[in-house]
C-alpha cells in the first residue's frame, strides 16, 4: 500500500484560546508536508475576515499552501470577487468555493440581492481569472437539501464543467460509501480528481450531532462499537476506525486523505504516522 499524500481543515478562531489552538494545530501538522490545508467559514459567512487572517497567517508563517473557503452567503457579487482579488494579492491560488449555508438569523439559504445565485455561478466567475484552482464539495451521501445521491453527482458535473479542478467529500463512517460514490462520477463523466474526507472521532456525541446536520448516515456497527467501548475506551478505538478507514480507501485506490481536524492536532497526527506519513521535520 503506498503512502498517501494528505491535506488538512482548520477552522479561523474566534478568540485569544482559539488562536492558540489553531498555531498548534498548524505546528504539529505542518511537518507532515500536506498538499494544502483549508480553511472554513463559519455558518452564514460570519468569520469572513477571521477566515482571510488565518489564511494568511498559515501561508506567511508556516509556508503552507492554503486552500481558502468562499462561499455566496451575505455577500454581492463583487463583494465576493473583491475578497477573491485579495486573496490573489496575498499569494493563495487555491479556493474551496461553496454554496454555503443559510445566513445568521435565516432558517434556509437564499441568494444575496446582488450576489451569485449557487456555487456554479461562483465556480464559473473564480474559474474566468484563470489563476486560482478551484477545489468544491461532494456528497456521497445525499447533501440535506437534495432528494438523492443521483442529483448530487449531476449537480457535481456541473460544477466541474463550470471550472472545478477538484472535489473534497463530506465525511463517511465506510469506504464502500466513498467508492459507490466515485463510481457513479465516474460513469456520468467526471474525471476530476475526488479527496475522500475524513472526520477522525474527537467525540462520538459531537460527531453523531455533525453527522446528523450534514445528511451523514451512522452505521450500527459503529453505533455499538463506540457504545461497548464507553468513555474510556473512545478515542483508542476512534484511532482504530479511522486508520482502517484509511486503509480500506487507500487500498481501494484513493491517493489523498482530507482530513477534518476541527483545530486538534494529535488523533489525526497518529492516524498519519500510522499510515506511514514522515515527517520532514519542524514547522517555522
């Protein structure tokens, strides 16, 4: 089995704490050479410029090559391009382009005014500079807002022919859940390369709360797993699954891991040392 090539998600923090966690999350990481790391919004766009600090900072202190979340929420259309120019002007050439979710305060999403309509139409804008890869989400399990797996990866195609270089999932408890997936878009044309994300276990509770908000479906199996393992077994036992995940993808013929490290460096730093990932030693 080879060794992956990895990639990372941290979150912008919103305090003094936060911004502690996050360098050391990013200083613990970075020495493992991932491709690129992201960075998120939060819900309805409300860390935009937290998100354009920390994006810059990882790129400034920590040489990584940083992948920075955009979404249409909150924003017109040249709003958003002004941030797309800034990001530019900083020196980061990639960009997770998003839907997003609904703003604060709204029970649903809708199209600012004045801004893009959908991630296609954001994709398609981004994609007409011709100086920024354009990474976008998949599905393989059906996003809360579609009636099937089927739309998701039609809607996927639409997206990479509107200009995405490539696609990181929403995570999955099986393998077989990724490899259905990226078959089908497989046989509806789309040969851009698709990153499998991975939620290693911080909390079985957090993560059940997650997995429910974004249509992520919890087997049984896991279920009583981490029922039989109670408090003081869980995190060994996250360790466990999430290499045998990992494992079971790489065997199966993936070759990069997006990992959802929510700023807490040390399960996914023994899930990559166990699937033999070196070191190339210290972060600046």
């Amino acid at each position: 089995m080879t060794t992956p090539t990895v990639s990372f998600e941290f979150f912008p923090p919103r305090n003094l704490d936060a911004s502690f966690r996050l360098w050391d999350t990013a200083r613990a990481l970075a020495p493992l050479g991932p491709d690129f790391v992201s960075v998120t919004y939060g819900a309805g766009g409300t860390t935009r410029q937290l998100t354009h600090e920390a994006v810059t900072a990882l790129s400034n202190h920590y040489g990584l090559n940083v992948a920075a979340h955009l979404t249409c929420v909150d924003a017109s259309r040249e709003e958003t391009m002004q941030i797309v120019d800034e990001y530019a002007a900083a020196g980061v050439r990639e960009i997770v382009a998003l839907r997003g979710d609904a703003a604060q305060g709204q029970a649903t999403w809708s199209a600012h005014p004045e801004g893009f309509a959908s991630s296609v139409e954001l994709i398609e804008a981004i994609a007409k500079r011709g100086d920024i890869a354009i990474r976008v989400g998949a599905y393989p399990e059906p996003h809360p807002d579609s009636p099937d797996t089927a739309a998701d990866v039609a809607f996927l195609k639409r997206k990479v022919d509107a200009g995405a270089t490539s696609a990181i999932t929403q995570f999955f408890f099986d393998a077989d859940t990724f490899f259905r997936f990226r078959d089908a878009c497989a046989a509806a044309g789309i040969s851009t390369p698709i990153l499998p994300g991975i939620l290693p276990i911080q909390s079985w509770t957090g993560a059940r709360k997650f997995a429910a908000r974004c249509g992520t479906s919890v087997p049984d199996w896991a279920v009583a797993a981490f029922e039989a393992a109670g408090k003081e077994g869980e995190a060994a036992l996250a360790q466990d699954l999430c290499v045998k995940l990992c494992r079971d993808l790489l065997a199966g013929g993936a070759e990069q891991l997006h990992f959802y490290t929510l700023n807490k460096p040390d399960l996914t730093l023994a899930v990559c040392r166990e699937l033999g990932v070196a070191e190339k030693g210290l972060a600046a």
